[in-house]
C-alpha cells in the first residue's frame, strides 16, 4: 500500500492531466463554435473553463499557495461548462463535456485526499 503522500501526488498528476485535456477540448470547441448557432453563454462559459484551468494546472505545477483555491473555484467552473455544453449540444459535443466532467471530478478528488 502506498503512502499519502504517493496518492496525493497520484491525485495532482491526474488532475494535472485533466485540466490540460479541458482546456484543450474547450480550445478547440472555441475555434468551432462559429460554425452553428451557438449562443454567447455558451462560448463565456468556454473561455472561463479553459482560462481556469490553465491556470490552475500552471499553480499546482508550481505548487503556488493559491492552487487550492484555483483547484476548487474550477470544479464549480468545469462542472458548469459541462452543464451548459450538453444543454446545448447537439449529440456533437460529447467529448467536450466529457473533458469538463472528467477535469471537476479530478480536481474534486484532489482537494478530497489533498
């Protein structure tokens, strides 16, 4: 069995990884979202994820003091830009919220064992 600080370091890198494949996938949907009728919200909501978590995996991986904060503030931010994706998708998008998911749910577990 490993020790705490083995999971907790297991925990970031997997967070670590998440927030950089959301950031992506919100990057990405970014450059798309011109092609439909996608609404304003939609494309904030975009921005804001990405930004956060950006951000966030830049201050885990310097282990600034304010990381726990950026950790937290971006579960509430991914799980958001989950909700509103698959609000307004239309069958096209999973991935994208797939990543969001995956990134709160990680940062979630990270802030739980950390």
């Amino acid at each position: 069995m490993g020790s705490a600080g083995d999971t907790v370091g297991q925990a970031r890198e997997q967070c670590l990884q998440e927030y950089e494949r959301c950031a992506d996938a919100c990057e990405r949907a970014l450059e798309r979202l011109w092609d439909g009728g996608d609404t304003r919200e939609l494309r904030n909501e975009l921005i804001v994820c990405a930004a956060v978590c950006r951000v966030a995996a830049r201050a885990l991986g310097d282990t600034a003091r304010i990381a726990a904060a950026l950790v937290e503030y971006s579960v509430d931010v991914c799980r958001r830009c989950a909700e509103r994706v698959a609000a307004t998708d239309d069958g096209g998008r999973h991935e994208l919220v797939q990543a969001c998911t995956d990134a709160a749910e990680s940062a979630a577990t990270l802030l739980l064992i950390g």
